[in-house]
C-alpha cells in the first residue's frame, strides 16, 4: 500500500468504529421497532396472505354477475394489492358446513386497483355449486376474504409477441377484458385480437363494453364467433382450425381461456394447425372433470367411497369419507375443514400435501408437480384422486 495513501486514511477515526457500534447497541432498546422497512411494506402490500374486501356493487349481466370488491379497513385492509392483466382472486366461502375457495379471473384493469377496486364475473354454472351460491347471496355489504392475485396467464414481453390472439369461451372473457381495459389505459403495451366464442348474440358478456373499448383503442379487435346462430356481422361455428389460422401466425402468441371441454376443443384444433402447445397458453380453468381421458381410473373406481384421513399441522386428526369422482381437496371441504388452496387446477402447488399412504390418480392434464414432489410422496389435492383408502398431511401454517 502506498505510503501516501496510508497517511491521508483517518486511522482515529477508524479505531472508534467498534466502540461507537458497541454504544449504539447497548443503548437501543430491546423492543421491536415499530416502523417497518420499506421493502417489507411493499412485499406486504403486493402479496399479502388475505385481503378483506366487501362488495360495493353488484350489476346483472346476461346470466350473469358483475361484481366489485373494495378493501375493507374495519377488518384491517387498507388497499388492494395491485395485479396484472389475467391475474385471478380466489375467493374464500363458506357454504353450509363446507369451508372452500373459488378462483376467479379479474375483468377489471390494474389501474382500476390503484384505485381501490376489483371486478370478476360470476356465470351461474349447469351444476354450479360455488357460483350459483355467490349469485344467489352476495349483494352490496357482503364481506368477503380474498386472495392476493394469482397466476401467471399475462403477458411477458420477453417471451410473447408484440400481437396477442385471444381466445375466450363463455365466461372465459374475463382476462381479455382485464387485457383489452390495461392496452386502452396504457398499463399493457401489445395488440389484442379477440376470437370470442358465444351460443347466442344474447350470451355475449361485455358486448357494448367491448365495443367501445375496441372503437376507442386501434390495437383491440374483437371477433365474435357464434355456434347456435347466423347472423349478419359475427362469425358462426366454433372457434375452428380454420378460424384460429386466419388470425393465428408465427407472429402472434396465443391466449386461451374458457372451459374444460373448450380446451380439449382447442387441442385437436392446435393438433390439425401442427401448433405446438408452446404457441398456446392456457388459462387454469378452476376443477378438473373426470372424462373420457380417465377411462381407465373411472373403470376400476367409479362409484367407489374411500376413507381419508387427513392429518393437520396443528396436530389434529379427522377421518372423512372421499368419493372417487370427486378431487381430494372436495371431501376435505365438504367436512369444514379449512385447507390451502387457490387455482384448483394443480397449477398453483398452494395445496401441496404429503401422501403418507395410499394411492392416488392425477390426470396428466394437471400434472404440475415437481419431479421431487412426485417421486418424494407430496400430492395437489386439488387434482388427486383416490384409488385406495389414503392418509394425507396437510399444510393449514398461515391460512386465517
Ligand atoms: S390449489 Fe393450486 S395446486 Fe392445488
């Protein structure tokens, strides 16, 4: 070291660093600070475990709701955490004595967060357990915990084309209305061409909306296509081969989102294009259905009622019947037992339990474990079923 160098350092100063430190130490106080670092608050803001939130209002769509959630500070929420076009709430509920969630993709803009507020769409389901109780019970007041936003079906400059073609089924519109609402206000930057698929002109969600979105912004195009109709200014049939090609090249990324069934649809149709299913991405659609891809598990178990027992990390043990059409995570519910979940779709891993006997059947469609997982026992309840009575552990650290 130069000797010049070693002369203009300040070596009293540096002599009482570690005294000065020691000082410090010993006369802060040994309580938490009350403040909180910057960093934290963001994180907390941005992922926090529950937001509660309440309706504020409710619209009637053509079977079905529109509904808008604020935060609620009397239970302790100030804000919404803010989100990206596509992202999905899931909602928690209490129906009967069945403790259960239900995501929901959010139709509203990000910027619409800033502001306080997030909008999903609820259609009332054939069937529908979850969605024909919110239709039916939640009004303006109603208070309701949700998640912090999910997912991953966004658009990611790095990976998607500047030209997005989206296509929605049904319900399946709400992400593109997030999508459409964030090109038009400036928080998303890519062109959005809508292939929207309805039964009817009536059964189109959003129509006026989507109108005055795509006549205000030159980058949304929305086509509907509808399967029961003929009529002047839409397409008929379904969302075909020779639809998607006409819109579809090695320019465009694909975004899909509708129903189970619309999926396998889209797949065969992907197949006849020879589109890989990297050019396509897929929305979770919620519960998986046993169909005829299941033939084989459906043959050796339908109609079966196994024994679960269900092993929590507070300690406590309870024994339920589960029902072989049903996921895990179902018969889990269906006893008021409170457990992690968030897509339902074996996408999210929230639900990742430990299987410590028995057997279980995973459609490969939402086969989305780890290699570890797999091979160290750990299942998605979500999309497990039973081929055996089984024994489970379940994570319930953190929920409230
Ligand atoms: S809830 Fe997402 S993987 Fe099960």
């Amino acid at each position: 070291m130069k000797k010049e160098f070693l002369e203009s350092v300040p070596l009293e100063k540096f002599a009482q660093l570690i005294p000065n430190r020691r000082r410090i130490i010993e006369s802060a106080s040994a309580e938490f600070p009350e403040y909180e670092y910057n960093a934290n608050r963001l994180a907390k803001n941005l992922h926090p475990k529950v937001q509660h939130t309440v309706v504020t209002d409710v619209k009637e769509l053509n079977g079905a709701k529109l509904f808008t959630f604020r935060a609620d500070p009397e239970k302790g929420t100030e804000s919404l955490a803010y989100f990206q076009a596509g992202q999905y709430i899931s909602l928690e509920l209490k129906i009967g004595d069945s403790l259960l969630t239900r995501p929901y993709s959010l139709c509203s803009s990000p910027s619409q967060a800033l502001k306080g507020e997030y909008q999903i769409v609820v259609k009332t389901m054939k069937n529908g357990f979850a969605s024909a109780y919110i239709n039916e019970n939640f009004a303006a007041g109603t208070k309701i915990d949700i998640s912090a936003p999910e997912g991953t079906f966004c658009y990611e400059p790095l990976r998607d084309a500047k030209k997005i073609v989206g296509i929605a089924g049904g319900s399946g519109i709400a992400p593109f209305l997030s999508f459409a609402k964030a090109i038009a206000d400036g928080t998303e930057d890519f062109e959005l061409t809508l292939l929207y698929g309805s039964r009817t002109e009536e059964e189109i969600l959003f129509k006026e909306e989507l109108e005055e979105l795509q006549n205000r912004c030159g980058r949304i195009h929305v086509i509907h296509v509808l399967s029961d109709e003929e009529k002047e200014g839409y397409r008929h049939g379904f969302i075909s081969a020779e639809l998607i090609s006409e819109y579809v090249d090695n320019d465009t990324s694909v975004f899909v989102c509708g129903s189970q069934g619309m999926y396998d649809y889209i797949w065969k149709e992907m197949e006849k294009l020879g589109l890989s299913r990297k050019n396509f991405r897929f929305d979770a659609y919620g519960e998986y259905r046993l169909t005829d891809r299941d033939a084989e598990y459906l043959t050796a178990h339908q109609g079966k009622v196994y024994e679960l027992t269900v092993v929590t990390n507070d300690g406590l043990t309870h024994t339920i019947p589960m029902r072989c059409d049903e996921p895990i995570l179902v018969a889990i519910e269906r006893a008021g037992i409170k457990a992690p979940s968030k897509c339902r779709s074996g996408e999210c891993g929230w639900c990742r339990s430990r299987l410590v006997s028995g057997e279980v059947y995973t459609p490969e469609i939402t086969e989305h474990r780890r290699q570890y997982d797999r091979t160290a026992g750990y299942i998605h309840p979500c999309c497990s079923f039973p081929c055996s009575d089984c024994k489970i552990m379940i994570n319930c650290e953190g929920l409230e």
